[in-house]
C-alpha cells in the first residue's frame, strides 16, 4: 500500500498541539487594516482552537500529524 500524502495547503495553515487539538492563526489580519480598531488587530493576533465540526475533515488532511 503505498504511503498516503499530505495536502499541503493543511500543512502550511494548520498545527496538531501534543493535548490533540488543532490550532490555527487567526483570518482578517493580512489587509485593509487600516479601517479596523486597534483592539480588533490585537485580538486577532496568535493562534485559535479549529471549531470541533471541521476537525474531522483537517485530520483526513494531515494523516500523520
């Protein structure tokens, strides 16, 4: 059976953490930033949890993560 691969886009974008999770970096940050507050860039900085209905289909993604 041959190996199976990883999407590579997956690979770039998502991080499975040692506890199983899955996290993220935060969308809306890259541009038109200068119409959003302060506080709206700052807590977009960092990383997020993926919400628990799209976790099936990251894991098929990554399946050696």
């Amino acid at each position: 059976m041959p190996k199976m691969k990883t999407k590579s886009g997956a690979k770039k974008r998502f991080k499975v953490r040692s506890s199983g999770g899955i996290k993220r970096s935060q969308a809306f940050k890259r541009h038109i930033l200068t119409k959003k507050t302060t506080k709206v860039k700052r807590h977009l900085r960092g990383m997020t949890e993926v919400h628990a209905a799209d976790e099936k289909l990251i894991r098929a993604m990554l399946p050696y993560a």
